[in-house]
C-alpha cells in the first residue's frame, strides 16, 4: 500500500510549461474514455478532442488515474492504457484519497476532473454534459453539483445529461449562485437535444462575453462555477420529445433492475444509444467536440 506523499500531482511538461508562460489550457476529463464508450471508439475521441483544441492553439489536459496518481495532462500511451484496461474506477472527487492509496487506474468525472484542473491552475474546462438531480430517486444528486458550487472555474458543456431532472438540476445551480449561461442561446440545453424548454440565467454571444463574464463573477469574490452551456449541433441534435420517450423505457428498465448509484448514468446511456438506433451516440460525439472547440476559443480570452 503507497503513501499519499508519493503520489503528487503530475502535471506534463506541455502543460506545466503552457501554464507557468500564462498560456490557455483547456482540461478534459477521461471517464469518458474509460466507462463512456468501448475500444476503439474511446481512444479515437479523446485524441480528435485533444487535437480539435491544439487546432485553435490551445493546449489540451485531459486528466486521468494511473495507479494512485493523478496525471494531469495524459500522453497517448496513458491515454490508450484508459481506452483498453478493464476493471477501471469512475473516479469523482470522493474517490481520490481511496485512488491514492490503493493505487486505483481510472478516468475522472466532472467534479473528479474540476478539482484536478483546479488544483492544477487550469481556468476551463469542456465536457458533455455535467451530472445533475437524478429523476429517480430524487435524493441521488450527482457530485458535480457541489463541485460547481465550489470551484471557480468555467465548464463548457451541453446542459445536464437528459436523463436527469432539469427543472430540480437547475434549482440547485440557482440556490450555490452558480450562473447558468447560454452560449448564442436562451435556453438550457437539454444534452442530446437543443431545447428543454427552460431557460438560461442569461446570454452571451461570443467567447469573449463569456471569458468577460467570469471574470466578473470570479472578481466579485464568488467561488462558485461558471457553466457555459452550448446546445448540440443542430444536424446531430434529437428532439426532445423523442429522447424523453426513450428515456421513460431506458429508466423503468432500471428499476426493474435495481440499478443505482454510479451504474445509472452509464446504463440508460447505452440503452439510448441502443432506442434511437445510434442516433444519441452520434449527437454526443458532435456535442463532445462542439464543445472542445467553443471551450479553446473562450480560453484564449481567459
């Protein structure tokens, strides 16, 4: 069993050298990789998002577990042992020190990849869509919330994932003064789909405004997030009547098999995938690297 004290915080040298010259950074979390989709499908992601970034001049981070230590900044080989080894953690905030001192290999959350960004001095950070208030029960409330309440960073994403309850995801963002806002939309997005039918706590027009708007939040002495929020493109995106339907059969089927915890999100995921023939895969791909973009251009204004 390792010691804590050994297991620092490893930052790689292109991301250590593009943060000390005060250069933009955009970090990426890898639970994706290691519990979001299979090989080869994983490993093609995470290295189109990684160069969708260094495409507008922004250094990728994408943060990782190998054995009890936190990478912040994988290299393709680390990138490849997330996409292929089997029996890896989801790794959230909770489960760093348990990671540190059993020597857990695994790819990091939303707020498992918001405190090592944090940590690590990186401002921003693109995803798919954060964790929320679950529909069922409502008790079960992702650790990314909090994590936003808590850490003054930017997170660009497409919404809350749809199986969630957005009206009571919302509330919660609302009640931790965490500000909620549409990037070239009014509304919240609603994750495979561009509409939800609520709507966003304001809007801004380009990157600029938005890195504007942080740092006015940050500035004021708020340590909450700011959620930057970009619906899918509109030729991959579903409706969200279609989705919702597919959602009610993905969620009885859960019940039915008493999932819960960390294993429903993964689940009715892939039972989407499996309901809309592909069509939900296709859309969160295209939100995946929508968002990697919008996040690298926001980041050379922060």
């Amino acid at each position: 069993m390792a010691d804590q004290t050994d297991l620092p915080l490893i930052i790689s040298p292109l991301v250590s050298q593009a943060l000390s010259q005060g250069a933009p950074v955009v970090a990426l979390e890898s639970a994706v990789i290691s519990h979001g989709l299979p090989f080869p499908q994983n490993l093609e992601l995470a290295l189109e998002l990684e160069e969708i970034i260094r495409r507008q001049g922004v250094v990728p981070a994408t943060i990782g577990v190998l054995q009890g230590r936190v990478h912040v900044g994988l290299d393709k080989s680390q990138t490849e042992r997330l996409a292929q080894e089997r029996d890896l953690h989801k790794i959230s905030a909770r489960d760093f020190a348990p990671a540190l001192t059993f020597g857990w290999s695994g790819g990091t959350t939303v707020a498992g990849t918001m405190l090592a960004a944090h940590r690590s001095g990186i401002k921003i950070f693109a995803t798919g869509g954060i964790g929320g208030v679950h529909r069922h029960p409502k008790y079960d409330i992702s650790a990314d919330l909090p994590q936003l309440a808590s850490t003054p960073m930017m997170v660009v994403c497409a919404g809350a994932k749809s199986i969630l309850d957005l009206d009571a995801t919302l509330e919660y963002l609302d009640t931790h003064s965490v500000p909620v806002v549409g990037f070239q939309t009014d509304e919240f997005p609603a994750f495979f789909a561009r509409s939800s039918g609520l709507r966003a706590s304001c809007r801004v027009e380009t990157p600029e405004q938005a890195a504007a708007l942080a740092r006015n939040h940050w500035g004021l002495g708020m340590s909450s997030a700011v959620l930057l929020t970009a619906p899918p493109p509109e030729s991959d995106a579903l409706l969200h009547t279609e989705v919702e339907q597919a959602i009610q059969i993905a969620q009885k089927e859960a019940d039915e098999r008493n999932i819960r915890g960390q294993s429903v999100t993964p689940f009715l995921l892939q039972r989407l995938t499996q309901l809309t023939e592909g069509r939900s895969l296709r859309a969160n791909l295209a939100l995946l690297k929508n968002n990697a973009r919008i996040a690298s251009q926001v980041s050379q204004s922060l």
